[in-house]
C-alpha cells in the first residue's frame, strides 16, 4: 500500500516528467501563452464531496434482477424439447430444456461394458498374481515371472480406474443433456427453437428472480468517498412515479470510468407485493440518508491526479467561480486510499479543484471546466 512518502515521491517526479515531456513533443502546453489576449484553458475538475451536496443529487439508472443468468447446455447435440415460453414461472430444478439423450445413453452403456471388462482382467491378474506369490516362495517360480504378475496386475487396476473415470464422465454428459433452472424465477427470453441442433455454451433461456432488484448508478469522483456513509436511498422508477422504494447500498465500485470518471454503485432494494420492476426499468435516486454521525474520519478525500508537489510540499490548483481563475492551495495529505488522496487540511467540502493537467498550469491563469465532478459546471 503507498504510504504519503511514496505519493510526495511520485508527485515530484511528475513535477519535472511532464513539463519535460511536453517541451520535448512540442505541444502546446510547453510554454504558457502571454497573459495578454490570454485563451481561457479547458480543465477538468472535481467539486470536493461532502454530505449535503450527496444527499441533494440526483442519479439515474436502469432496473435489474439480483439474479439472472442466461442457461446453456454444457453439451451439443438436438434439442428435443423445450417446454416453457416466455412469462413462464420456474422453480428450482425444473426442467426449462432437453437434449436427444439417445447418443449420450449409447455412449454411458458402452463404458459401463468397458468397465465390466476391465474389472475381469484385473481380478484375473490378481488371481495370476496371488499364485505367482505363493509358487515364488516354495521356489517353483522364478522372480522375473513374479514381477511380471505383479506389474500386470497394477496395469489392470489402472485400467479399472481409467475405465471408472469415463463412465463417470459419459454419465455426467446424460445428465447434462437436461437443463434445469438454478432458483426459482421468471422465463424471459428464449434464444432456440425446439428441434435445433444446439453447441455447447450456447445460450437457450435466460431466467430471472425479480424478487429483489438492484439499479446501477454512476457516482462522480468527487462524491464517491461519501457513499459508505449513506444508510438508505429513496428510488423511484419511471413505471410507478408515486411509489418510491428504499434501497441500501450494496457494491461500491473501487475503479472509475475512464470516460465518465464516474464509479459504479449498486443500490438493492425488495419491491413490495404487486409492485413489478422488471429489469431494463428506469429509475432515479431522489433522496440520501446518511447514517446517524457520519462523517469522513481524518479528512476529505480528492483525485491522486490532482495533487501536485513543489518543493517538497503538496498543492492543488482551486478554481475560483467568480473569476474563473485558479490559484495554488498547499494541502496536507494523510493517506492514499483506494479512491485517491485523502487530506487532512487545505480543502473545504464543495471547493473545485482541477484534476488534470495540473503541471501546465500557473497562478491566475483563467480556466474553462470541461467536465465537474460532484456539482454543477461551469
């Protein structure tokens, strides 16, 4: 885990890395233009997160089943019966399709034959084995006859294994020719028509239980340090307006879009009885609450990609919203944490902060933000 050491480390060698290259590549960047007739630079930024601005905003996104899955056959051959539609309510263990068991069955009686072979000779060689022993000791048979039994007879038993090993898989192969459903559930798509010759992994119902939902809901950068501290969200779905569900946070995701810069939450929720939410339905968070207390212990949390070292302290650039220039701010890092930098001091909640480019930048210089985290750009 790097410590605040190793980020001052890697910030320094940032400081000189990236005005070097950019002088060297001949950008743009390499040399500020002259403050007269000045163009206004296009930044990205991020709005430091705190509670209120999560509990105020709004997010959207689409319905799905907690648990779905598309089923396959783990085996080719033709369908021979597909017996539920679309709509059809499954549970656990039903059969949902079914291969032509008739090779399968053809290929389990043949090893079973095989097997019933190879447990004869084996008990032959042992028998040849056991009086081999008993004529070797009296001195009727020579050692090399002896050895030769008893080689004979341990070939024979791993033939007995080997046989037993494809008669479990040829059995295992007949049961895979019955699909059945893994919970109790609800048919919704059909991929196959029945009498089809089907391969292996390829997909034949798709099935799910919509007794619980979760949605999917991007959180910018500049809030996502917050989400832990939420206790519950209000969710309303487009189809039902006036029947808002609660929903607890369940995964929060540790790596951002590399589009959107955005992190992926995923809220679960149980609609009550009658309430259908199928998956594909879309919904919105209206309201957060926080858990009772809450509050980020030690400071507040911004993008490693913000931060930037001059001798041997730690700045950011601030974004003035009046003027629209930036200023250098020395902040105090504590830690790295797995959604960036976390700081002692030097920040507010809802300060905007530039989070790329910050080494071609200098004081005063006028910005445009391009795209803001955690509030509204500008």
């Amino acid at each position: 885990m790097l410590t605040v050491t190793d980020v001052m480390r890697v910030l320094k060698v940032l400081a000189v890395a990236v005005p070097a290259f950019a002088a060297l590549s001949g950008c743009e960047d390499a040399a500020p233009p002259p403050l007269s007739g000045e163009t206004v630079r296009p930044v990205m930024a991020a709005r430091v997160g705190d509670a209120e601005t999560l509990i105020r905003r709004s997010f959207s996104g689409r319905a799905r089943a907690a648990r779905e899955v598309d089923l396959a056959f783990r085996v080719s051959g033709p369908l021979s019966a597909l017996p539920i539609k679309v709509g059809a309510a499954v549970r656990k263990g039903d059969t949902v399709a079914r291969l032509d068991p008739a090779p399968f069955r053809v290929e389990a009686d043949e090893a079973e034959a095989s097997l019933a072979r190879a447990r004869a000779t084996h008990r032959n060689a042992e028998i040849e084995l056991h009086r081999s022993r008993t004529l070797f000791k009296q001195g009727h048979v020579a050692e090399a006859r002896f050895d030769q039994d008893r080689v004979d007879a341990e070939v024979t038993a791993a033939e007995v294994a080997s046989a037993e090993a494809v008669l479990a898989r040829a059995r295992l192969n007949l049961d895979y020719t019955v699909l059945k459903a893994p919970f109790d559930g609800v048919v919704v798509a059909t991929y196959v028509e029945n009498f089809e010759e089907i391969r292996a992994g390829q997909s034949i119902v798709r099935v799910v239980n919509a007794d619980r939902i979760e949605m999917v809901v991007d959180v910018p950068e500049g809030l996502i340090a917050m989400t832990p501290l939420v206790e519950s969200v209000t969710v309303v779905f487009d189809a039902f307006p006036e029947r808002p569900l609660t929903a607890a946070v369940g995964e929060i995701g540790t790596e951002a879009s590399a589009v959107t810069r955005t992190y992926p939450v995923t809220l679960v929720m149980d609609p009550p009885a009658g309430m259908a939410i199928l998956p594909g339905m879309a919904g919105r968070t209206v309201e957060a609450v926080l858990k009772e207390g809450a509050a980020l212990e030690g400071g507040l949390d911004i993008p490693l990609s913000a931060a930037f070292d001059d001798g041997g302290a730690t700045y950011i650039w601030l974004i003035d919203p009046g003027t629209g220039t930036v200023s250098r701010r020395r902040i105090e890092p504590l830690s790295v944490v797995d959604l960036g930098l976390r700081v002692a001091s030097g920040l507010g909640p809802g300060d905007l902060i530039v989070t790329a480019g910050v080494h071609s930048l200098r004081e005063g210089q006028k910005v445009r933000v391009l795209d803001e985290a955690g509030g509204t750009g500008q």
